[in-house]
C-alpha cells in the first residue's frame, strides 16, 4: 500500500516537474528580449523652435525629455529609492524584505495595501509588459527584472526609470513632471519639489497637487519622512521642506501662438518623417517663425476684427440674418531670405484649422494691380508719369477679342436703342467696368491710378501691354495659381493666396530677387545629426531699378491713397489695397526694408463685408497695428536707391517736365532714358497752335517717354 502511495506521488511529481519545465520553457520563449534594451528609445517629445531658438511648441504621445543621471539631483534619487526601493542598491533585483513586508501589511489590512516591486521590477513592467494582474505577468516581470539586473549597472536602471515612468497629467519622465508642476527644469529642482515628484508614481492622479493640495502634501510628508529614517536628509531639512507651498496649477507649456503654423509644419513633416518619429522621436525643429511677430500679428487680427464683428452684428441684427463672425489671415516673409516670419491662419484655430493663409484661393481685387504695372514700367511702355485717361469704357466681344468701342457709357444706352426686341444686348459680349463709386477723374498720371486704385485706368494698361505680359511677370514673382488671360485680370479677377501674394509683391521689396518660401531651417534628430537644412533659394527676376520705381509709386498709396491707414506706422513703407467684386475679400499687401507682410479679410462663405468696407478701411489698419509691434527696435530706415534711376520735377496735369512756377510740381524718379523729353508750357503752346490735333500728339507724347 505504502509502496502504491509514493508510486504514485512519484508519478504526480514527475508530471508536475515536466509541466513547470514546459510552462517555464514556454514563458522564458515568451518573453520579449531584453536585448532589445539596447535599442530601446522611449517616446520623447520632439521641440519646435523659433527663428531666435526660443521653445514655441512640442509634439508628443507621451510628454518626455530624457535627462541623464547626473543631471538629476542627488535629491530626487534619494527620494526615488526612500519611497519606491530602499534596498535598491543592495538585492538582485527582487527584494525579500520587501515582499514580506508587503505581504505582513496586505495581511492586517485584509486588502492589498502595499505592494513588494523593486524599482528595477517596476521598470521591467513599464517597457515590457502591461499592467495585467495574473501570475503569468508577475512571474515575466520576475525573470526580466533578473535579467535587467545582470545586464545594466544599478545607475543604469535608475536612470532608466526615472525618465520612463508617468507622473500625471500628461507627463513621462522626471523633467516632463518638473515643467508641468514647477516650470523648471528638474535640474533645479529644491528637496520639497524632489519629494512631491518622487510621490506620484504610486498614484499619479490620486496624488497629484492638481487634484487635492491636501493628499499631495500628505504624500510628499511621507516620502520626506522615509528620506528622514534613512539619514538622506536631517530633521531641519524635513521641517523646512514640509513648510514649502504645493503648486496649485498646471505649468505645461501651452500653445499659446502659432497654432496655424505649428499645424502646417505637422502637414509639411509627417509624410516625410512619419508620424512615430515625429510625435514619438525627439526630434528639434527649428523654424523661421518670429514669436514675438506672430503674437502681435494674432493679437492685431483679433482685436480689429472684433470691431469689425461689432458692428457687423449690428447690421444683421436690423436685416434679420443670423450673426457669423468674419475671417482673416496675416502672412508675413523676410524678403530678402524668404523665410516665412508670421502665418495666421484665422481668428480662433480651436474653432477651425483650415488656415486662410496657405489654403484659401481668393480674389486678389485691386492688389493684383502692382503686377501690372511691373509689366508696363520694366517694358518701358509706361512710366510713372504716363498719362491715363479715367473715363468710362465701353468693350464689346468680337467672337476674340475684347475691343473697346467707346469711353462714354451711353454707347450702350445708343447700341441698345438700334436693336429690336428679339436682339437683346449679350451680357457676355459686352463689358463696362466701374471705379470704385463710379467716379471718373478725366486724365491723370499713372502715379495717381495706381494710388488711388483707379480700375479704367488699369484696364487701359493691360489692354496695352496685353493680360498674357502681365501674366508673364506675376509668374516671375510668384504667383503660381491659375490666372485668367483676359482683361479682368488687371482688376485681380483671379483667385490667390494670401502667401503668394505676399512672396510675390516681397519681390518688389528685395529689390527683384525672388525668393521661395521656406518655414524650417533645419531637423535635428535626438542624437544631435540634421536630418535636413534649408538656405534661401534665389532668383533675380526684376531689374532692382523698376523695382525701386515700383516700390517709389507703392509709397504714393500710402501717402496720398488708398492705403493712407499705414501712414500711422511713421516709417518708410508701400504697399497696396485691394478691394474684391461686392467687397467680398479686403486685402492689404505692404512691406518696409525689413519686412513684407499681408493682410486678408472676408467672409468664408463669400458673404459681402458691406457696401463701404474696402481693403483700405479693414485690412490696412490690421497691416499697421501688426508693423507697428513686429518693427518696435527696428531701425527707421528708407529704401535703398540703385543706379540707374533719374529724378525731376514733374507736372501733375500732364506729366511734362514742369517750370520753377508749375503749380504743385514734384519729383518723381524715372529709369534712365524714359525721363519726359517736353515742358508743359510746350504741350499748352502745341495745343494752342494745333487743336485738332491735341488728342493724336499727346498720345504719340506719352508713346516716346
């Protein structure tokens, strides 16, 4: 019987021996290799900076900057091991006293009050394993954690897991924890904030300062109590670090500029680095942004635009239409590099990230017209005293062409008269543009149309040079949307971006040198190697002489037109205004010496902005609250004129050369050679002389300038 009873414990025994080596055989192919440590690369917060290296932004799964060990303070370790493992530097990685303690606490408490992890237990769970409750897991976690402690010194591990473990609200590793709690780095970091951060791990939320001031000071008593008992640190300091204020609020850093941005470099980069390395790899990416611009730019938008709403409000209200809010975008680029300084991409990003500055394609209205006028000055077709005739214009198709038939608007009411009932004029064969308020000036200058944004006289030009030249010159400097070839293109019938827009005029600014917009100047990976850098691409399109002409011209807006709000920035500056059909889209593109910047308003859905809202009364004075903050320590400085440019004095009716007595003669500049041959008293003696004649002569005058 005796010998039937140890056969068969026997045969039990060997049962149970080769089940345990199969389940330990099993579990030890199971488990993940701890060889992979070595390549092992936590997820660590990738850092955008601005052009100055100031820290702007992070992208993150996990918020996480590793630090090495001898950068943490020898406090925050001591606490680590005080709370978490005060054998840590003396077992094998398991520690017996602390799982019998432990399991004595557990056992008087009837619950699971206290746990026997070692550190390194801890660590081995974090990287490897999840945070399932089985003995499948618990036995993993006991056989790595050995394997950890034969292969990594104990400095090693604690390194390891003092960057790894989470803290709280969003954040992984002891240096996210310090920015998020203190707002420093955990280099700096005294013995009460060491003893509060070293608390969390236990229970991130439960005790975290932001959820009770109460149990996170009660945590942070114990953890300073522990340091006591194990002569880390002495009564005196105990008492002083227990007297020190618990922080009360969260000091993450919070996007608080950029966002439209920052969002765009995302678009620009995941496609290229993928989404882990660029959230998870640590990457630092350094940008052209100016912060400090781009603030003033996002606070000058939102400010005007509130006014604008205001009012706006108002108007809906008394029309019975349900209130919305109005858009804008502010762009701005340093043209002598390209590098993009400011990009807004709408008043609230939380409410909508399509970003009006790169996305939007609108109708550029009247700022369409320095491209034209390019054209007509580099050809030497026109100068800035040409003269134009501001009257109304009568165009009819011809199956072809648009050809103007008449300047006198009554053609049409004539043209009508002579037809029958059945023939109807054609709205799509017949074309009368209007000024602005349909006032018509008679003849003036050049300078004059392009200042006050005279249509019929821009019509009159592109009808002369042809749509396909002034075509030819926005592509030069920048415009890459499609452009209609035809005559309404001079009154920026086309849809743009606002970015374009402001690249290409930046053209005129640096003197014809085009330059590509570029946002990143260069990636750095986590182990300090560039993984790309980029350098202003150039490319001189314009001579800097027509350039200087047009930028001379673009001053008159300001001074004397449309673009009058910007004489209030109190420097050297030009741009011009633009003003779409129905004054759907407002429009501001100016520049300095120092930098181009531009300026959208309107509605998403094409809404008119009203009756009297212009590019001069809404984006322009957006344009000048922005200059006026981004150019504070900027010197004042006017632009720099080339050789090659000629001044005289000219006469403001007709555009000769004026006498010492013409009555409110001035000086304008001229490419050389295109300087007006004729003094005004001659063309009033040739009129006098030749009357029928006067309208033949003064063309072929201005056709020889």
């Amino acid at each position: 019987m005796k010998f039937k009873i140890i056969l068969i414990i026997t045969i039990i025994l060997s049962f149970a021996a080769i089940f345990c080596a199969k389940f330990t055989k099993n579990l030890i192919e199971d488990l993940p290799s701890i060889s992979n440590l070595e390549n092992y690369t936590p997820n660590i917060v990738t850092k955008i900076f601005d052009k100055d290296e100031n820290l702007i932004s992070e992208l993150f799964v996990e918020r996480r900057v590793l630090v090495p060990l001898n950068e943490i303070p020898l406090n925050l370790q001591n606490a680590f091991i005080a709370i978490e493992d005060n054998d840590f530097f003396d077992h094998w990685g398991i520690s017996t006293k602390g799982i019998l303690r432990a399991a004595a606490t557990n056992f008087l408490k009837r619950k699971v009050a206290q746990g026997g992890s070692t550190i390194t237990q801890q660590l081995s769970k974090t990287i490897f394993l999840t945070s399932e409750r089985t003995i499948t897991r618990k036995l993993k976690e006991v056989l790595l954690t050995i394997q950890l402690e034969r292969n990594y010194t104990k400095e090693e591990i604690l390194q390891l897991y003092i960057n790894q473990i989470y803290f709280g609200a969003g954040g992984y590793g002891a240096e996210s924890a310090s920015k998020i709690y203190f707002n420093k780095s955990v280099r700096d970091l005294n013995l009460a904030e060491c003893a509060l951060i070293a608390g969390l791990p236990k229970a991130p939320n439960y005790y975290s300062p932001l959820k009770s001031i109460e149990r996170a000071k009660k945590r942070r008593s114990v953890v300073l109590s522990r340091m006591k008992e194990l002569n880390f640190i002495t009564q005196e300091q105990e008492d002083e670090a227990n007297s020190y204020p618990i922080p009360d609020k969260k000091n993450s850093p919070e996007q608080t500029a950029g966002d439209y941005f920052i969002e765009y470099l995302r678009i620009l980069l995941e496609p290229k680095y993928g989404t882990n390395v660029l959230h998870k790899g640590g990457l630092s990416i350094y940008t052209t942004l100016d912060i400090n611009m781009q603030k003033a730019a996002e606070k000058a938008l939102a400010e005007h635009l509130d006014k604008f709403d205001e009012h706006q409000f108002a108007v809906f209200e008394k029309a019975g239409i349900a209130p919305k809010k109005v858009q804008g975008a502010v762009m701005a680029i340093d043209q002598k590099t390209g590098a993009i300084r400011v990009m807004v991409g709408g008043r609230d990003f939380k409410e909508t990230k399509f970003n009006r500055a790169i996305q939007a394609k609108r109708q550029a209205g009247s700022a369409f017209k320095p491209f034209l006028y390019t054209a007509a000055i580099d050809t030497k077709q026109m100068t800035p005293a040409s003269l134009l005739e501001d009257e109304q214009m009568v165009f009819v198709f011809d199956g072809k062409n648009w050809n103007l038939v008449s300047r006198d608007l009554s053609y049409v009411e004539i043209l009508a008269e002579k037809m029958t009932d059945e023939e109807l004029i054609d709205p799509m064969k017949i074309w009368y543009p209007s000024n602005y308020g349909n006032k018509y000036r008679g003849n003036i200058l050049l300078r004059e149309a392009i200042a006050k944004s005279i249509n019929t006289c821009a019509i009159e030009v592109i009808d002369k040079i042809s749509p396909s030249k002034v075509i030819d010159y926005a592509r030069q400097m920048g415009i890459k949307s499609p452009l209609v070839n035809s005559l309404s293109l001079a009154l920026g019938s086309s849809d743009v971006t606002l970015q374009e827009m402001v690249s290409a005029i930046g053209t005129l600014a640096s003197s014809g040198v085009q330059t590509d917009p570029y946002f990143i100047v260069k990636v750095v990976d986590k182990n300090g190697k560039v993984l790309e850098s980029n350098i202003p691409t150039e490319k001189e399109v314009l001579n800097p002489q027509t350039s200087y002409i047009m930028t001379n011209l673009l001053k008159g807006v300001v001074d004397k037109g449309s673009g009058y709000a910007a004489r209030e920035l109190g420097r050297p500056c030009a741009g011009k205004t633009g003003t779409s059909n129905d004054s759907v889209d407002a429009w501001f593109i100016g520049y300095t010496p120092q930098i181009v910047a531009g300026v959208w308003v309107g509605y998403d859905d094409r809404t008119s902005l009203g009756t009297k809202a212009t590019g001069g009364s809404i984006a322009c004075p957006i344009w000048t609250s922005f200059m006026k903050e981004a150019l504070k320590g900027y010197p004042i400085v006017d632009f720099a004129q080339p050789k090659g440019i000629e001044w005289t004095l000219i006469d403001p009716k007709t555009g000769l050369l004026a006498l010492s007595k013409t009555p409110n003669a001035y000086l304008e500049a001229f490419l050389e050679g295109t300087v007006p041959q004729m003094y005004c008293n001659q063309k009033e003696k040739l009129d006098k002389d030749n009357p029928e004649s006067n309208e033949e002569n003064a063309e072929d005058e201005q056709e020889g300038y």
